[in-house]
C-alpha cells in the first residue's frame, strides 16, 4: 500500500522505562503546571464591585432616543422592524395630535414600540436602518429575570430620559456614546 502524502511518520513503540511505569515525572509535570497558573493574574472580575471595560463596539440594550428638545425621535417608519433578522421588534404608529408638537417629533410616532430581547440577537441591524437616529444599542446588559414576560421591553421601558427634566439620568443613560444634535440626514 502506497501513501499519498509524504507526511507519514512511522510510530516507534519502546517499552516503557521504570520511571515511566511508576508514572512520577508525569505527575511531577502536571504538578508544576498547577503551580505555574496558581501565582498568575486571575482572568476573573468581581462584577458587582469591579466593572470590565468594554471595547467601543459593545452592543447592549436597545435605547430610543430624543432629540436636544425632548421629543421623541422615532417616526414609526418600521425600518427596524424590517431590517431585525430575529423578529424581536414590534411597533405600531399614530398620528400626532394639536398640541401634541412638544412630545413627537414628525406628524407621526410610535404609539406602541416592543422589542422582545429573548429574541434578540444584539446585530445593531436596527441602529443602522434607523433614518432619524431613534435607536441605538447601549452599553447596558439585559438584566436577569425569571419570568419571560418582562424581557418583552415597551416604550417608556426603553425611551432614554427627558434631557430637560433629568439631564443627570440622560447622560448616564448616553453613557460614552456621541450622539449628533441633528440627524446627519436633515443636514442634506
């Protein structure tokens, strides 16, 4: 029988040695090993009291944002629905009433906005439909619950803080994300 590559090794089967029988340099090896990890840096963070850093891509929970003024800029045009590869988001819009022009920024809004983050895949495919900037992944984790009912996140869930009634939350909220005042498209 012929080989087809030349990497073939014969596999030379010596007896084994009396050392190797009472198998204590092996042990001896395995034990300097153990001792070498025991005195490195852990890779373990504490996390309640010590917070890793995360690299500036990090996608976390989904946030809805407002504009300088407070408004809510999402538009209800359903281009993350449409573009989240899991389904997780849901929405339907509405009309903005009279009166109604210091909430909403367009003559349309989000009456209901749902996103089911047992769904969710953290893509940030939505941030990037987004026409008007109105979503954008944090730097927060899903926190941790027993009940599937409440990873399903609605509206005032999700809506980042009035920058006018509590700019304190609103930029801890924004965290070390720049977001532009205007959208890059009104600037067109």
């Amino acid at each position: 029988m012929q080989a087809l590559t030349k990497r073939v090794k014969a596999v030379h089967r010596k007896p084994m040695s009396f050392a190797e029988k009472l198998y204590l340099p092996a042990i001896f090896k395995g034990m300097m090993i153990t001792l070498g990890h025991a005195f490195k840096k852990r890779p373990t963070v504490n996390y309640p009291e010590v917070k890793r850093p995360f690299s500036p891509v990090f996608r976390g929970m989904q946030i809805l944002n407002r504009d300088a003024e407070g408004r809510e800029n999402c538009t209800a045009c359903g281009l993350c629905a449409v573009a989240c590869p899991a389904e997780a988001i849901t929405m339907e819009a509405a009309e903005r009433q009279p009166g109604e022009e210091h909430l909403y920024r367009e003559e349309k809004y989000a009456a209901k906005y749902e996103i089911n983050m047992l769904r969710c895949i953290f893509c940030g495919l939505c941030e990037e439909a987004c026409p008007k900037d109105a979503i954008y992944l944090s730097e927060t984790f899903a926190p941790a619950d027993y009940k599937r009912k409440q990873f399903v996140y609605n509206k005032s869930e999700l809506l980042i803080p009035n920058p006018k009634e509590d700019p304190e939350a609103y930029k801890k909220a924004l965290g070390n994300r720049a977001i532009p005042t205007t959208n890059s498209l009104d600037q067109q």
